[in-house]
C-alpha cells in the first residue's frame, strides 16, 4: 500500500509517471497536483506536472508550474534525486 510506503513521494510520482507515459494524462495531472500540494517543496513533481500539462497543451501553467519546480530546486540546495523509478530515458521523470 502507497499509504505503508516509507517513500511515499517516491511511490506516487512513479505512479503518476507510469499513467502518463500510458498516455493517462488526466489521470497523471490530478495525482501529480495531489502530490505537489502534499509536497510543495519538491521540484519533481513539479517538474513532472509541468511537463504533463506541456503534453496536455497547457502552455501557461506548464510554464507556470515549472517556474515553481526551478523555484524548489533552489531552495532544496539541489537535492540528488537517485532512486527514483522511470529515470532511464522514459519522458516525464527526466524533465528535470
């Protein structure tokens, strides 16, 4: 269960890659705002939202959400992101 997951950022940002690299972009968005809002200070789920709503021809809030993502990345002092799953050449968790 994703609620057990020690890593459950980790957990649900897979999930929500592997729906959008499905072509469930939708569903990708609505789990990737989920996620932000739990987590408003990391930049890969911003990252991976921007990029989705990029795919889902959201110019504006792609651009605005990936604003945020550069934003968290500066303030996490560019935290190492190894170990996420989907980090070999597989579209939205290597926007960053």
């Amino acid at each position: 269960s994703l609620a057990l997951d020690a890593n459950q950022l980790e957990a649900r940002n897979a999930v929500a890659v592997i729906e959008a690299q499905r072509g469930d972009l939708e569903s990708a968005r609505k789990a990737l705002v989920a996620l932000v809002n739990d987590y408003p200070g990391e930049a890969q789920p911003h990252t991976n939202l921007g990029y989705v709503q990029y795919l889902m021809g959201d110019y504006a809030g792609s651009a605005q959400t990936l604003r945020r993502a550069t934003n968290s990345a500066g303030h996490q002092g560019h935290r190492d992101h190894q170990g996420h799953r989907g980090r070999r050449g597989h579209g939205v968790e290597n926007q960053t």
